[in-house]
C-alpha cells in the first residue's frame, strides 16, 4: 500500500504479468457540488486490472493515454463484494455458448436469435442480463466509463475477458486500449489478489465514514468472504444446476458412500479449499452438474459409477505413455483451430500415423491402452465423455444416445477428438474430466475439432490420396472415393480440404449440397 497525501491513498496487489489489481482514493475533483451521496464522493478515484502483461483499463482520452477508469470505487466494491461468488465460480454461460470467451459470447447473445420463433424476447434480455450482472464490470459503473471486461471460472482457471462494447454517450475520442482480449489466470492467486486490495480499501473508506452504515455493510461483507460456510453456496455456482445441487450431491455422495476413503479423495478431492474459493477437482465438477442443462440425475449416478470402477492407485504408466514430445509451448499463441491442427499432425506421427494408407485410430488408442466404452446419457447432443489422471486410466464413454452414434465414421471422429483431450486437455493438477457437447470450453472442442481433423486426414495421406484419384479435389467423385479411402465422412473431408485452402469457398458449398449430413455422419 502506498499513501501519497492528504486524501490520496492506492493498494495494489499481484503480478501485472499474470493478474493484479489496483484500487485508488483521491480528492474528488467537483468537490461538494458533486450530486452523488456523500458515501460516493469519498469513494472518487480510480481502479486498473492488469492481465498477461496487459493494462486491461488504459484508455485513450482527450488526446492522451490514461491508465486508470476514474469514477466513484465504492458501487464498484460492493459489486465485488456481492458477486464474488458466481464470480469465481459460475463457468457455464447463459442461453448459449457461442463464444471462446464470455465476453465474445455475451456479445453474441445479447439478441434473441431471429430463427428461433417461439422466443420471448424479454425473458431471453432477462437471462442474459443477469449473468451479465454477475460478471461484467460495467455492471458497476453507475454513470462511469469502465472497460468491457469479464471475469468468470474457467476450469480450474480464472477467465478474464475483454469485448469492444460501446457505452451510450461516450465521447468519440475516448477509447480502450485493449478490446477482444483473453486471459486465464490461477484462480486461487486471484481470489487472493482482489480480496486483499477489497480489504484494505474497505478498511480505508470506513477509516474515512466511520459513521456510514452503507460503508460498514460493504467492510462486513467483505470480511464475511472468507467465511466457512459460503462452500456450500459456491459449489452451487460451480455445479451450475441451482435448486438441483442439493438432490445431485446427495445421489454423488450416496455412490461414494460404499468406496473407501482413498478413492472419495480421489475422486472428490480433500475438501481443502482455499477460504476465498473452492477448487475442487475435475471429477467433482464432471459429476455436480457441469456436463449440460440437460443432465439428468440417472447420467450423475451412472458417470459416479463409471468413474469408481475407473478409479487406480497409480496412474503413472499411463501418464508416461501419453506424455509426447508436441511442442505445445510452440503453438500456444495460435488460434485454437491452428493449434489443433499442428498437433493433430504431429501426434498422428508420433503415434505412427505415417505407415498405411488410413489412420486406425482404434488400434492407436488400444496401443495406449485407453478404454473406451459406451454409455447413455440423456443430452443427445454430448458426444462422449473422457477422464484421465493421476488416479484415473485414460478412459473414453462414448454416449450412445447421439446421432452421430449410428456412424461408425463418426465415432472414428469422436474417438480422435476425446485423445485431443486426454493429451492436451488435463489441469494442472493433472487431471481430466471432459464431456464433449455444446457446453464445453468452446475454445477446447474447436482445438479438438481439429486435431481430430488433421489427425484422421494428415497432410502426407491426402496429398498421396488426392495424387492416385484421375479427377481434382473439388469433384464430388474424388470426395466420395477419398472418404472412403481415408475412412472419414464427406463433409469431414471437404471442411479439412478447405481449412488447407486445397478448395475455394464456393466449392466448399457446393460439394457440402452434393452430401446429406446424415448419411454418414
């Protein structure tokens, strides 16, 4: 903390190349003829989050750049305070996740989709506004200009996540810095942060209005952040099933209830969560709801099974076999779609991928010895579920009530997009506990989309496949012929053809016209 004057005062905790905050008080520059309450007026001063080495709040205004959002830090405090845990612990997003990022998603969603007849506008504004609430800082704003930015669970990470939103009213020339940007962070290092810089300017405004009610609520709950008995509450949000969790965690615990000790750890974690945040462990959070809104208590108990009997006391052989020399460090800066690309190519090398004139990707996945089994879960749009670990085998439960479940194309796709996941996916605790379907990490199935891809249908295999057929790659007897070579479905070859810019966009859609989705995949 560092005092600069008389009224100046500014906490600032973390690391800017990771995440930090700062949080200033200083002389109100309109004084007493200021219309806010007196409570607002002390609190005028400034805030600035820093991300990845980057100013998240510098801005450009009246010709210069200004580092810091200025405006009332009080609203700001209690919407903190008030949101900390849905801020620190609701992933899932609302309506829709169409986005890599909240804020690209919510930006996305803020309009009821016209295809969609039957929509009510309000109640669709209704849901996607509150979750706004609960996690866009302009939510705090009362009348100031503050950054587009969001903050959201991401896994076991925090996201933070800026858009390019404009504010009504806001002058021409001012503008941020640091539009469409995403950061992940450790989450309980976060907490850690904000809590601190929350604290000490809490303690600083009451210091001030010592006789402020207002402000002494704020101090109070802040103090009650670290409090025992918010887990149950923030494992609500975590799970992302409200009024359910209490139903779903009993039908988990009752599962566990007869496996011994070392295996409800294992599974559920210790319990010692940090007092500002639950971390929890991927399985956990598998099993509490956050697979799809449409899960269904019988999927929670049958997955609690399935993970139980997957359950080893030493996950090493495999964690060894499956760690391969990829060079992800490489292509991190990459899009996701880029990254999946450059390593579905690699592995598929790696893993000898390079010698037949398809990729059998059953015997590829036997040779790691990953299990693979069916299951029936209730969204029909999840794929497959897959889990790894330090006590957890590789093990891939494909979902038997999709679509693509009948093609045998199709789950040659699936099988090739879960070993995305069990190679690149797990946290950083080491493990994974993934359901494939519309409400995963975007950002993650886009990567998975791709190394499947580019797994299946490496550039060596098309290049040969393409050389032996007598007509070019944008006849649609050279797509039949090739799938089949290659054991992939049509449109999976004709998207792949296109990402490597082998066929032009027009192309792409008239061959996709010439193939019905369901025959194949």
């Amino acid at each position: 903390m560092s005092v600069t004057g008389f009224g100046n005062w500014e906490m600032k905790a973390g690391d800017p190349t990771v995440f930090a905050l700062s949080l200033a008080f200083s002389p109100n520059p309109d004084g007493l003829d200021d219309r806010a309450t007196a409570d607002e007026r002390e609190s005028w001063g400034s805030f600035t989050l820093w991300a990845g080495s980057e100013n998240l709040c510098a801005h450009f205004e009246q010709e210069e750049i200004i580092q810091s959002a200025h405006w009332y830090m009080l609203p700001l405090m209690e919407w903190l305070a008030g949101n900390w845990d849905p801020l620190l612990h609701e992933e899932r997003l609302p309506l829709q996740n169409a986005g890599v990022s909240a804020a690209e998603s919510l930006s996305r969603t803020q309009l009821a989709p016209l295809s969609l007849k039957h929509v009510d506008d309000f109640e669709w504004f209704a849901t996607w506004s509150d979750w706004w609430s609960r996690h866009s800082v302009r939510a705090a704003r009362e009348g100031g200009l503050f950054p587009d930015i969001y903050m959201r669970r991401y896994r076991d990470r925090l996201e933070i996540s800026t858009g390019a939103e404009t504010l009504p009213g806001i002058p021409s020339e001012f503008s941020f810095l640091a539009p469409n940007r995403i950061y992940h962070a450790d989450l309980p290092s976060s907490a850690d942060v904000m809590f601190q810089v929350l604290t000490a300017a809490a303690q600083e405004l009451r210091r001030r209005l010592p006789e402020s009610t207002r402000v002494t609520a704020l101090a109070d709950r802040v103090a009650s952040l670290t409090s025992p008995a918010r887990e149950t509450s923030r494992m609500v949000w975590l799970a992302g099933i409200g009024e359910r969790y209490t139903q779903v965690s009993r039908a988990v615990k009752e599962s566990l209830s007869t496996t011994s000790e070392r295996v409800r750890e294992g599974i559920i974690g210790t319990g010692q969560h940090s007092p500002l945040v639950v971390v929890g462990s991927a399985y956990a959070r598998l099993l509490y709801g956050a697979v799809s809104p449409a899960t269904h208590l019988a999927d929670v108990v049958s997955l609690t099974a399935r993970i139980i009997d997957n359950y080893v006391a030493d996950a090493s052989p495999w964690l060894a076999r499956m760690d391969l020399p990829l060079g992800i460090d490489e292509v991190r800066q990459l899009p996701p779609g880029e990254q999946g690309s450059r390593l579905g190519e690699k592995a598929c090398e790696l893993l000898g991928g390079d010698s037949g004139e398809w990729i059998d990707i059953e015997s590829i996945t036997q040779n790691l010895d990953i299990s693979i089994s069916d299951i029936q879960l209730s969204d029909h749009e999840l794929r497959a579920v897959s889990v790894f670990g330090p006590t957890q085998r590789p093990h891939i439960f494909c979902n038997t009530a999709t679509r693509w479940a009948r093609s045998s194309w199709a789950k040659r796709f699936t099988l090739a997009h879960e070993l995305c996941h069990l190679l690149l996916d797990r946290e950083h605790g080491g493990e994974l506990a993934i359901a494939s379907g519309p409400w995963a990490p975007r950002a993650i199935e886009q990567r998975a989309n791709a190394f499947a891809a580019a797994f299946l249908m490496p550039t060596w295999l098309l290049r040969d496949t393409l050389a032996a057929s007598i007509t070019s790659a944008e006849n649609p007897e050279t797509i039949r012929s090739a799938s089949e070579q290659l054991h992939v479905s049509p449109s999976s070859l004709i998207d792949r053809l296109y990402n490597l810019g082998e066929i032009s966009p027009d192309e792409r859609d008239y061959l996709r016209s010439t193939w019905q989705p369901e025959r194949r995949q």
